[in-house]
C-alpha cells in the first residue's frame, strides 16, 4: 500500500474537483466535435454495464416482488378476519331462519293453511316520465298482446312504485307513491299500526291518518296494507324518516326518479274501478 504524505493527500483533495470538472467539459467537447466517437464510447460503455444492470435487476425485482406479495398477504389476512367474522353471523342467521321455517310450517300445518296463489306479472321498460294530468308518473310501453289493466301493482327490484292508472293499446301510465294525487294504505310492519301513504309530488311521501297514540318510530319499516281491497298485504315500501318540522315521511325502497324496467304484478284485487263502472248521473228528461 502507498502512504501519501499529508501535504500531497490535501493538494489531491483540492484538485479532485477541478479534475472531473475538467473531464466533464472534455468529454462535452469530444462529443460535439466527434458526435460518432461519442455514441460509440456511450454504446461501448452501456455493453460492459449491461451485464451489471441485469445482475442488479433481479434482486430489485425479486425483492419489489416479495414486497408486493407481502401487501397482498396482509390484505388477504383482513379480509379473511372480516369473511370469518360474516360467515360467523351468517350461520345464526341461518340458525334463526331454519328455527323460524320450522316454526312456521308446524303453524301452518295446526291451522290447515291453504297458500296463496303466486301472482302473475309482466315485464314492461320505462320510456318517458312525467306527462299527462300526473305530475310524478311514468310512461310504459307493452306489447299489445301483454294483458295490463287498471289497478296493477308496479314494483322495481327494491319495492312498491306504484299504480297502473292509465291503459292504452301499447303504453300503460303509472301513478308513482310520491304524486299528490296518491293515496296507499300501509302499515307499520313493527308496531302494526295502519296509515295512509300520501304522495307530496316530492322525493318522500308522508304519513297521515295513523292511530293517536302510536306514534311510528324512526326507522320502522313500512308495508302495504290490504284495507280498501286495493293492494295485497306486506309489499316492502320504505322506511319511516322524521323531518326537523315533527313530520313523519316515508323513504321509498323504489327508486322512483330513476325507474327503467318495472314489474306489473295482477293479484286479482278489484279496489280500483274501471272508468265505465263509475256511477254517473242520468241526463233530466226535458219537459
């Protein structure tokens, strides 16, 4: 090994700088003035580092590799603690609705029950909104040969949206739970306490009409009542939302102001009638 003295270690030191600055500008110079002397010495300088990239390269990746598969290892370990944690509340929830299924059969069984036919219902696209003597209704189109009458229940994949209120040859009128115009007997599927469903032509109808001293708790969810043989019994309609002002509205299940295919269920109810069913006064004689 060769000692340099102090005094040469330092003026090396101080000459270091200049040194490679030197070299910079040199090397600039050459390529400017040897542009094809340049590209060869930076083609002949990236083949001798080549092999010592590539040498590099792979424990880069293999450890960016092994980092990734470390993230998806802890987020696989989440979601499995949350999977076993549903899959857990799954099974008493399974437990329950076996016991109650149980339950049910042999309540129906000891009272000889007779179930009800399922009902029949068609399939129609929503093709315009609003128009007509309605301000919340939409616009159906059927095909002529589809059965659709006055009074059907129209439903989305959440729950109730209306009422068939208008028939034509190829387009049927639904009258929407939230049109002023709408009246719908419910009950409050908790407390069992009947209501009436009035429409506000707004995004929530409300509730009128119910028992004094029941008040219908926040939350609760609401169903269709049978009374008035106007609509079948337990169809799911929303949910009670009280206001700051103490009035009780309904949060509809249906999305009313995005409906595109709807369900026309017939249960075969005769609550509404037909336009020619209408008792109408007979003209005077003329004397």
């Amino acid at each position: 090994m060769i000692r340099l003295s102090i005094p040469l270690r330092q003026a090396l030191a101080r000459l270091s700088l200049p040194v490679l600055i030197a070299a910079a500008f040199g090397t600039m110079l050459l390529g400017k003035a040897d542009a094809l002397l340049a590209e060869r010495a930076r083609i002949a300088l990236a083949d001798a580092l080549a092999p010592f990239y590539a040498a590099f390269a792979e424990p880069a990746r293999a450890l960016r590799d092994a980092a990734e598969d470390m993230q998806r290892l802890l987020v696989l370990r989440e979601e499995n603690a949350r999977l076993r944690e549903e899959n857990e509340r799954l099974r008493r929830w399974q437990a329950a609705a076996l016991a109650l299924e149980a339950e049910n059969a042999m309540l129906r069984r000891q009272l000889d029950f007779v179930p009800e036919r399922a009902p029949a219902f068609h399939t129609a696209r929503v093709v315009a909104d609003g128009g007509g003597v309605y301000a919340r209704a939409v616009l159906l189109s059927i095909p002529p040969e589809m059965q659709v009458r006055r009074g059907q229940i129209a439903l989305d994949e959440r729950g109730f949206a209306g009422r068939v209120t208008e028939v034509g040859t190829r387009s049927a009128r639904v009258l929407l739970a939230t049109d002023m115009n709408s009246r719908i007997p419910v009950t409050l599927e908790g407390s069992r306490v009947r209501a009436m469903l009035v429409g506000t032509n707004g995004a929530r109808p409300r509730l009128q009409h119910w028992s004094e001293g029941s008040r219908p708790a926040e939350g609760e969810r609401v169903v269709t009542s049978a009374e008035g043989v106007s609509f079948p019994a337990g169809l799911p309609v929303g949910v009670v939302r009280w206001t700051e002002g103490g009035v009780a509205e309904v949060e509809l299940f249906a999305r009313t102001d995005r409906l595109d295919v709807v369900r026309l269920f017939d249960f075969g109810l005769g609550g509404i009638l037909p336009p020619e069913a209408i008792a109408r006064p007979e003209p005077r004689a003329r004397r």
